[in-house]
C-alpha cells in the first residue's frame, strides 16, 4: 500500500511546519493569545482524513499538539489494515488512545483540547 503523506489541510503563502501545528505567529484577536490548534492531514490510497485539535488552558498548544500526531499516527497504522466495517471502531480507538496519552502528559490538569476527524 501507499504510504501516507502529510499535506496542510489549507494552502498557506508560507509552508506549515512539518509536525502540523498551524502557525505559532497567528493569534486570538480577543485576547492576544497564542494560536493552541494542530491538524494533520494524510491520504492512502483509498483512505483521505483530517483532524483539527482546538487547545484549551495553559498548556493547549502542547495538548492539542500531542493529540493530533498521537491519533494520526494511529491512524496511519491501523487504517491501511483495516476493512471498511471497522473504520469506526478503529477512530474510536485512535482517539481513545490519544486521550489516554494526553492525561498522562503534565499540565493536563489545567489544560486540554477538543478534536474533531473527517475521513
């Protein structure tokens, strides 16, 4: 099978960093804050999905970041093994796994991320 390539979900004037966090620059226009999203994005060969993670806390941007690359790369695993009656229940899995990484991670007390995965 193919394997999977990272792709920015938008076209950007300048390149996004490779680990896809969107740009450290942009910010919250209410508070002046740090921008604390990540994405990914891969294909396969039958297979395009995207995850958008949206930080919350202190500690969101690194959250959210650990969040997307946990699930995307479980997905870039388990996807191109799975048959289409299991897709379901390997996001589920992937996004389970990732939650359970992120409690372990310090600041996870005071901070967090809401993800949302399109296939």
């Amino acid at each position: 099978p193919r394997r999977p390539t990272m792709a920015p979900l938008f076209p950007r004037r300048k390149p996004p960093p490779a680990h896809g966090v969107t740009q450290p620059s942009s910010t919250h226009r209410a508070q002046s804050l740090p921008n604390q999203d990540a994405y990914f994005h891969f294909t396969t060969a039958v297979h395009s999905l995207a995850g958008v993670f949206d930080g919350h806390g202190p500690n969101g941007a690194v959250i959210a970041h650990l969040a997307a690359r946990h699930t995307r790369d479980r997905l870039a695993g388990d996807l191109p093994r799975a048959d289409a009656q299991s897709y379901k229940s390997v996001l589920r899995a992937a996004l389970r796994a990732a939650a359970a990484m992120v409690e372990r991670e310090k600041g996870s007390d005071t901070s967090g991320c809401t993800g949302s995965v399109v296939m």
